[in-house]
C-alpha cells in the first residue's frame, strides 16, 4: 500500500511538470505569435491568457464514458466553452459548470464539432465525433491531399478554439470515411489543463451604410 501510494504521487509530480512545461510552451508560442502578426499588419486574435490544472474524478474510464468531471469551477473562472488539454493535445470543451467542478466533453463524442486542419495540406475540415475512438473527419474540400499519418490540429477557425492545438493523426481512409486517432490516452485521463481562451467577438451589425429604413437613399 506505502508503495503504491509512493507511485502515485511520483507519477503525479510528472504530470504537473509535464502539464507546467506546456503551459510554458504555450505562453512562448503565444508571444512568438504576437510579434510576428504586428510584424505583418494582421489583426490580433483571441488568445489564451492562463490555464487552470484540474484533476478529473467521479468518472471511469471506459469505452463508452465520452464525459468526465473536472474539480474546477465557476470560482476558478472556468466557463462554458473553454478547452482542455493536455501535453499531447486537445481533450475536449467543457459543456457545463458549478461552483468547484464542471463537465468535461470529449473530442469522441456524439455532439462534438470541432474545425481543424490537416497535415502540410492544409485541408480544412470538421472533426466529427461518433462516441468510437477514432472520430471523423467530414466536410471535407473536393480533391483533399491528406494520407494516412498526417497530423490533425486544431484551424481556429469560427473562434470558439485556438488554433494550432494538436489533435492527432489520421489512421484510416477507406470508402470515403477518414479516420482520426486522438493523442490522449482516455484510459490514463487524471489530470488535465483548462484553457482561459477568449473567443473571437463577432462583428456588429450595423446595417447596410447609405439607406434608411424605408429603403431611401441618406
């Protein structure tokens, strides 16, 4: 049992260094990615500002189990929409939250959307989940250029993402379903970090310039 214990908590201090060497990454890439946007006159987007560590429990793992509980809450300014991740990528976006805890929705499952690119293609398209363990990818462009291998990452675009978080690889293409597999080990998913991100503000509609409302001209 003394030994079981001392595995435990030596595992877990690797996790929290692997978890804190991604949040590092993170805040680099992010200011790496500022500076060269303002070099090329592009207009700023939604970033990441911090990232909370959250420790999963009540659920097992299993098969068919595509939610988990997360012990972070409103109190910790999580909020429905952020994403969580790990060092190997992307787990999912959190889809409900109370005080100290929140659901956390995986990439799998059935109502799972989310917008990414393909390898050095650059193919864009919605990864699909199908509650398996190897979501898909669908609408996709009409003559793509992905294989099997190419790594699948996050686009960004609609803005409820980052861009750029990993995702996976794709590891079948038969009759037209192509396959991913996700890098997150399910059965091993204790710990995970959850992403501050700020969507991108939609534009305001301030109607049509140069008319008034009954059609006339200013």
């Amino acid at each position: 049992m003394l030994f079981r214990s001392y595995e435990e908590n030596r595992r877990l201090r690797e996790e929290n260094a692997r978890l804190r060497g991604f949040r590092y990454d993170a805040v680099r890439l992010n200011v790496e990615n500022r500076s060269l946007r303002e070099l090329l006159g592009v207009p700023p987007i939604a970033v990441v500002s911090r990232s909370t560590g959250a420790r999963v429990v009540a659920d097992s793992a299993g098969s068919f189990v595509h939610t988990r509980l997360i012990d972070v809450g409103r109190a910790h300014d999580v909020r429905v929409g952020m994403p969580a991740v790990r060092p190997e990528g992307l787990v999912g976006r959190i889809v409900a939250v109370g005080e100290r805890t929140a659901r956390l929705m995986l990439l799998t499952v059935f109502n799972s959307r989310i917008p990414v690119v393909v390898g050095s293609s650059g193919d864009r398209a919605i990864l699909e989940g199908d509650n398996s363990s190897e979501p898909k990818l669908a609408f996709l462009p009409l003559d793509p250029q992905f294989r099997v291998g190419d790594v699948v990452v996050t686009s960004g675009q609609g803005g409820m993402l980052p861009p750029g978080l990993a995702v996976g690889r794709i590891v079948h293409i038969e009759d037209g379903r192509i396959s991913v597999m996700p890098n997150i080990d399910w059965s091993r998913l204790d710990l995970v970090s959850v992403l501050h991100y700020t969507p991108a503000a939609p534009p305001v509609d301030r109607g049509r310039p140069g008319r008034t409302r009954d059609g006339r001209g200013r």
